[in-house]
C-alpha cells in the first residue's frame, strides 16, 4: 500500500484568511518556499521551514498541516 505526504497549508491559509505573502512575512520563510509548501509541490520538507510556519500560524499539533493518504495505483 503506497502512501503520500500531502501538505495542507493551502487549506489551512484559506481557512484563517491569510495569504502566501502574509505568511512569508510572519514566518520568515521565502515566498517561493511558502508557495511549494501550498502547492504540495516539495519532494523534501525542511523540519526548520516547517517549525517556523507552524509557529507563525500558531499550529502545535502537526496533523493540521500534514495529512497521510493512500496512493491509488493509477497515482503512482
């Protein structure tokens, strides 16, 4: 059973109405790096980028953010 990563920051940004460039200013953590973690575009995840989006956001619990899911075969 292939699972994925999936970055739910696009989701959580729009839920508190905030938007890339908000975030990059709180957070400190660059705008293109913001806008890959709302695409789900990253490969890797920087632990130090994450910590500091999650504190910028108020975030404690990590599931808010990342979410776990079966990979169908046609996905793979």
């Amino acid at each position: 059973m292939p699972l994925k990563l999936r970055i739910r920051l696009k989701e959580v940004l729009e839920e508190r109405g905030i938007t890339q460039t908000q975030l990059a200013d709180i957070s400190g953590v660059r705008r293109p790096s913001i806008s890959e973690f709302a695409t789900d575009a990253r490969t890797t995840i920087n632990k130090k980028q994450l910590l500091k989006i999650m504190e910028a956001l108020n975030i404690t619990d990590i599931r808010e953010l990342l979410d776990i899911v079966v990979v169908s075969k046609s996905e793979d």
